[in-house]
C-alpha cells in the first residue's frame, strides 16, 4: 500500500467525482520530472477532505482537496513507480487541447460560430445598452466578429490538419493559445460595450451583469486548461522546433529544488 499526504487546489467538480487521478512525489532523491507516480483513487473516503472554492460569478465548481494519510492499494497505481510524469503528459495534452484538436472535441460547425460574443450578439449589447451611435462602438463590434470568426476558422484548420495526418497533434497548442488570447478581449469589448450597466445593474438586468462578472473572470482562459505561457513553450519547443527553455533545476534532485518553507517541511519529514 501507498499512504498519500498533501493538497491540490483548483479541481473542478471534485465534490461529486468518484473517482480522482493523484500525481504523487514518490522520489524526492531524482529531478523534478522523475519520481512521480500516478494513482486512481474513490474520492470519498477516509482521510479526503473538499473544499468547495465560491468564484465571482457564484459557482462553486473548483474545489480544494487535502489529502491526510490516505491508503492507496499498490493495485490503483497506473504506469511504472517513479514514471508518472510519462503518464501525465498525455492526459496534459488533451487539457490543453480541448479547443482546438480533433482527438478531443467535435469538428465546429458553422452555426456554432454564433454562439459567445459574436457581432451579432455585441451588436444586441450595444443597442440595448443605447450606445449603438456612439463613436469607437462600431469599431469594437466589427474587432470582436473578426476575432471570433478567425478563431472558428483556425480551429477548423487546425483539426482538418492533425486529423489528416499532416501536422503533429502537438500544433493543436497554436489554438489553444488563441482562445486564451482572443476570448478575454472579447470579454473586455463586451463590458466596454455595455458601459457602467455591466458595472451595476438591476435585478432584471442580467444580460449586462453577465458581461460585469464575465470581465472579472476573464483571465480564466488563459489560465484553464493550461496557461498561455505553456502553450507558447509548445508552439516554440514543439512545433517550430526552437531550443528547449533553459531551466537551472533539470537535472538537480528535487529535495535540493528550492521550494517554499511549507514544501522544505514537508521534504525534510
């Protein structure tokens, strides 16, 4: 048996998971990369506690989970002792891919391009909010459906590209690293289109306060679902085959990685 202590924050519906996948540091004596081991483990058992985390807009669906001297069977450990990370990289890849490759999701279908924060529906916001004749309006609404029509079209040729084989899947990064671009600036033309509406609003007004709590929320695209910063390294590393990130800790055992003093405790016992 395996006995698992430690914590992982931001875990999306775990409070009515069965069933979790750990990363566990099982080797604190290798680099960083080694001596990870993964395991599948019930969620509610003895030892897991969940937290439940309340966002902006009220949802409670990312969670906290500590973990305090849980017993894992040898028999719910996938892949190798130590070789997780081997594990990982591919159920990372199909997180940061959800967008944009078709081992993942769906072709996009052309009606599905007016879904979010079309020119149709900033157009709407705009004449709702009585600001459709005001200067720099229509400029704002033709950015946004320009930059949802682009990221539809290269999300469509990115799947017809991988799926046919010519390209690796790894190109699948390049729309990832759209959405996490585009998706917050339309969020942000839409508050800047809704005016001091999106800022405080009536009960009856829900289509602006959306795009209030939707502007504070912006910055989730690029982070969910692997940062932008992750998937700039891909599209450098990966697929345009530029030199790796040099990093001063690739080869150093993880106990001697600096950490912060609640890791150093942890390491030390």
């Amino acid at each position: 048996d395996w006995i698992l202590n430690g914590s992982k924050i931001w875990t999306t519906g775990a409070w009515w998971s069965d069933w979790g996948l750990c990363l566990a540091r099982t080797n604190w004596d290798v680099p960083k990369h080694r001596g990870l081991t993964v395991f599948m483990l019930p969620i509610q058992q003895a030892g897991i506690e969940i937290s439940r985390i309340e966002m902006l807009d009220g949802s409670q669906e990312f969670c906290q989970e500590f973990l305090t001297d849980v017993r894992v069977p040898d028999s719910a450990r996938v892949g190798d002792v130590d070789q997780g990370w081997t594990v990982v990289t591919r159920w990372l890849f199909h997180e940061r891919s959800f967008t944009s490759s078709p081992l993942t999701i769906r072709p996009v279908r052309g009606a599905e391009m007016a879904q979010g924060e079309s020119g149709a529906s900033l157009h709407h916001l705009a004449e709702q909010a009585g600001r459709l004749d005001e200067p720099g309006v229509a400029e704002l609404i033709g950015e946004g459906h320009a930059l949802r029509v682009a990221m539809a079209e290269l999300d469509r040729r990115l799947q017809a590209t991988i799926a046919g084989g010519t390209a690796s899947d790894q190109l699948a990064s390049v729309g990832r690293l759209m959405h996490g671009v585009v998706e917050p600036r339309l969020l942000t033309i839409a508050f800047e289109l809704a005016g001091p509406r999106a800022v405080a609003w009536d009960d009856e007004e829900e289509m602006f306060g959306n795009r209030g709590t939707g502007y504070l929320l912006r910055q989730i695209y690029s982070i969910g679902g692997g940062t932008t910063e992750m998937a700039r390294n891909v599209v450098s590393e990966r697929v345009l085959g530029m030199p790796r990130e040099r990093t001063l800790d690739r080869d150093v055992p993880f106990r001697d990685v600096r950490h912060s003093p609640s890791a150093r405790r942890r390491s030390d016992g």
